[in-house]
C-alpha cells in the first residue's frame, strides 16, 4: 500500500522506509497523507527547529470508548498535550487554541505546527494537542496489538468518535480551569484540518471558528473528478520540466518491459538499490508512486524536513537530474538520479527498504476501508501516471479481504456534508479558514473560493501541503507572510466579536439586576 501518516516513537536509526506493499489494488486506492515510518523517523530533524523549542506537559484525559451507546465498554486514556506559558487564563477570556490530532502521534504534529506556537503570545492563548484515537498513544483495549486485532476491536475508529472525543475532552478541560466563557480556536492540517472545519460545523457551540489548511473535505464520492489528485501532481512536474514529466511518463512502460526479461527483477532490484530482490514490478511502481505524490505535497519554496530532508522547490531538483543525466543513461538510471532527491537527498542510506508496516494492519488503511473513501484515478492525457480508472468493486473486495468489512463510500457525505457545498454552509456554517496552496495535490479536493463572508478561502498559487501551518523562517517568501497575516487577522476577528458579544450580555444581565 502506499504511504499515509502514521508516526512512532523515536528509535534507533535503522535505514529509510517509505512504502507497505501489501495490495497492489489498495496502494493505489488509499492514497495517504504525509506520513513517517519509523525507520526514518529517527534521522529527520524537526523542520529545521530544536524538539525541546516547544515546551508542554503531556497529560491523559479518560474518554469513552463509544460517544453514542451506553453499553458497558472500556475506557481508554487518550494522550494531550498541554502549554500554558502565554494563557491571559479564564477571567479574561483567554483563547484556547486546540489543534486536532491527525492520524499519528500527536507529538510530531505539536513539534510541526510552528504557525500555532508563533502567534500563542499574540493572543494569550492556551494550547491543547489532543491525540486522534487509535493513533499514537492513545490506544483503546490497552495497546496497538489489541486495538487493531480485528474489525470488532477496530470499530471505533470513525471520524465521528474522534470529533466527540475532541468535543468531551476540552468541555471537560473548560470546566477543570473554570474557563467555560473562554472561546475555541480549532486548528488543523490534511485530515486535522478536515477535523477542524468538520467539528465547526458539527459542535458549533463549543469552537468559535477553524483554521483548515489543506483539508480535501470534497475528495468524496463525484464531488470533484476522480483524477484531480493525480493530475495536480503531474502538473507540478511537468511546469518544471516537459522533458522530465515525459521521462517519468514513459518510465512505467520501461519497467514492466525490464521486469519480464531474464533476470529483469534482479536487475530493477540493482539499479534502484533494493536491500532485497523485488517480488513484482508493482512494487516499484507503487515506491516511486508514492515519492512523487509526496514531492509534490511538500515541493515547499525553502529545505525542509517535514517528509524526507528535502531542498528547497525539491521537484526542480529532480527533475533537474532527471534532465542532467548522461546522453547515454537509460530511462531508469534517469529516474534513478531523480528519486534520489527524495530518498535520498542525504546521501546516508546504502539501500532502500520495501516493507515498512510487517503486520499489514493500519489506521488510516481501516478509515479508507470504511468511510474515509476517496476515488482517485489517473488520466491517459493529463497524467504522467499510468492510465487507471477507479474501480469500486475491486477497492470493496480487497477492503474485504483486509479487514472483513465493506466500505460506506456515502457516509462522509451523508454524516458531514460536502455536496453543493456552497449552498449548504452559506447556510449553516460560519467561522472557517480554508487555506491551500495549489502546488498540493490534495488542493482539488478542498474549498478554494469564498462560500461567505466567514468561510474563507485563502489560496496561494506557490503553496503546497499546509504550509501555512509551519513555523516562519526568515527564509519564508512574501506571500506565505502575507497569507499567515490574513489568518491572523481573521481569528482576531472571531475573538474580539465573541468578546463584545459576551460583554453585552454581561452588561444586559448586570442592568437587569
């Protein structure tokens, strides 16, 4: 399967991972978010920043296993973590900014939203990180190993328990701190942000507003074409380089050609330095796949080291080598020198390994396998991807064969929304940033104009995946500031017009005694 986030503790460095190839049908289908595998965890830094910069406590809160039964069930500790070190506190109102977990541990996104941390002291705000459930530590039946053992134990694990989750935890913590008065700012990225803009409209009582960067809310059922995400990614290579999207496009072909000779595995096998023989040329296919996806999530205008260390513009750089490449290189020792770039770009790792998740069970792959499900195709004519149409039967049947369960490709919508949608938040919804830089292939699937005066679209041409979520740099460019500003301007508005509302009843109730 190709990748998703899912992070893990910090261990011993043991050699860059980025690809599970359990279905060659689902590794197509379950097109993932940015993710870690933990083998290369331990040699990213944190984008550029010292770990201990942000400081926290990380607590427990004790949450229900299921929000919408009472039947006797476990309870499970899922993890948060805390800072307080600019709170104005509960008499004066001061802002709680809650980031919501995504789909790994919640440490990494808490050391990875630098944007949250900068503008803190601006608002006196306190900052909670709670932990997405099934993810990191926060895992039900007392570890992963009972949590994910089947579909029975793994039921639980639905956007709407998590949103519920995210509402009990910080009613409870309002009352614990006497600040029920003090509003909610919600904030997330990718699948966060989905979460965000979701709880807004789901628990309007209890956020005032949301930041949703790169939140591909419409990616569902026929709400955008199928092929958008493939065809962004192809873009973003091709306005580099018509030569170097032509070479990648051809390359699939050269592939399945060198893998039916004599020894052709071996020889894929030794040319993209495998720590092991190839069993099938899809799984080369689906490694360089995923690397391509996810250079154009975080082709970022600076180095960073959110995914991989990168440079700065990294799909320049490979298609840079892809084109510089001797007159006589084959197609795939120029796809070689380009891949690099991104598996590489260090020049530490000797070989590359295939499988990074050995039990084959994972929590975004039980999402996508029952309402998480996101069509995706790829087009012969835009598409530097071989041509793929979405099959549903065949992605229900591996579900199938994975996990014992059929997915609900209509609950999303059903639950959440998402169809004519600037009809219906028009006329239910307020409060909602939705930020996307066209560069990010889940761009297609997000909102990208203005529904309203309060659910805004606030699109960079230049941007990629929830840039805007990453801390400033001096080397940030003009319109990345200026998009951060515009954010920072409308959560202002949010609290100050929460704040004067508040202030006139208490004045109304005080006349009134």
């Amino acid at each position: 399967m190709a990748n998703h986030l899912r992070l893990l503790l910090i261990i011993t460095f043991v050699s860059v991972i980025v690809l599970c190839t359990s279905s060659s049908v689902l590794s197509k289908r379950l097109r993932r978010f940015p993710r870690y595998t933990f083998q290369n965890r331990a040699r990213i830094q944190q984008f550029g920043r010292d770990r201990n910069e942000y400081r926290y406590e990380t607590k427990y809160f004790t949450q229900q296993l299921d929000h919408f039964s009472f039947a006797d069930l476990p309870k499970f500790s899922q993890r948060y973590l805390i800072n307080s070190d600019h709170w104005l506190g509960a008499s004066a109102l001061g802002p709680i900014f809650l980031y919501c977990g995504n789909e790994g541990d919640i440490d990494w996104f808490a050391t990875n939203s630098g944007f949250i941390w900068d503008i803190a002291p601006k608002f006196g705000a306190l900052l909670v990180f709670p932990e997405h459930r099934y993810y990191g530590e926060s895992m039900p039946y007392g570890s992963m190993k009972e949590a994910y053992k089947n579909a029975t134990t793994l039921a639980y694990l639905t956007t709407e328990q998590a949103l519920a989750d995210f509402a009990v935890f910080v009613t409870d913590l309002k009352r614990n701190l006497s600040a029920e008065a003090c509003p909610v700012v919600l904030f997330g990225g990718s699948y966060g942000g989905m979460l965000a803009a979701w709880m807004r409209l789901k628990y309007p009582h209890i956020a005032i507003g949301a930041l949703a960067s790169s939140a591909p809310i419409l990616q569902f059922e026929d709400i955008v074409p199928t092929e958008t995400f493939y065809d962004i990614v192809s873009n973003d290579f091709k306005r580099e380089s018509t030569s170097c999207f032509n070479t990648i496009k051809n390359s699939w072909d050269a592939i399945v050609a060198e893998g039916k000779k004599e020894n052709g595995l071996m020889q894929l096998t030794e040319t993209f330095r495998f720590c092991r023989l190839l069993n099938s040329t899809d799984d080369l296919s689906d490694w360089l796949d995923s690397a391509y996806s996810y250079l154009a999530m975080v082709d970022y205008p600076y180095s960073a080291d959110f995914m991989m260390p990168l440079p700065g513009h990294p799909i320049k750089e490979v298609c840079r080598k892809i084109d510089s490449a001797p007159s006589d290189a084959s197609i795939l020792d120029r796809i070689y020198a380009g891949i690099s770039v991104y598996y590489n770009y260090t020049g530490d790792v000797d070989c590359f390994k295939l499988d990074d998740d050995p039990h084959g069970l994972d929590g975004w792959d039980w999402q996508a396998c029952t309402e998480m499900v996101m069509p995706m195709s790829s087009s012969q004519e835009n598409s530097m991807f071989p041509a793929d149409d979405f099959n549903y039967s065949s992605y229900k049947e591996e579900c199938w064969n994975t996990f014992r369960v059929n997915p609900r490709p209509r609950w999303v919508t059903t639950e959440l929304g998402g169809h004519d949608i600037e009809t219906t938040l028009k006329s239910f919804g307020s409060n909602i940033i939705f930020s996307n830089g066209l560069l990010d292939p889940w761009s297609g699937g997000s909102v990208l104009k203005n529904l309203s005066d309060t659910i805004v679209a606030l699109v960079t041409k230049e941007g990629a995946h929830h840039l805007d979520l990453r801390p400033s740099t001096p080397e940030d460019p003009k319109w990345l500031v200026e998009q951060r500003e515009a954010e920072i301007r409308l959560i202002q508005g949010w609290i100050e017009t929460y704040r004067l509302e508040k202030e006139a009843k208490f004045s109304q109730l005080k006349r009134s005694w």
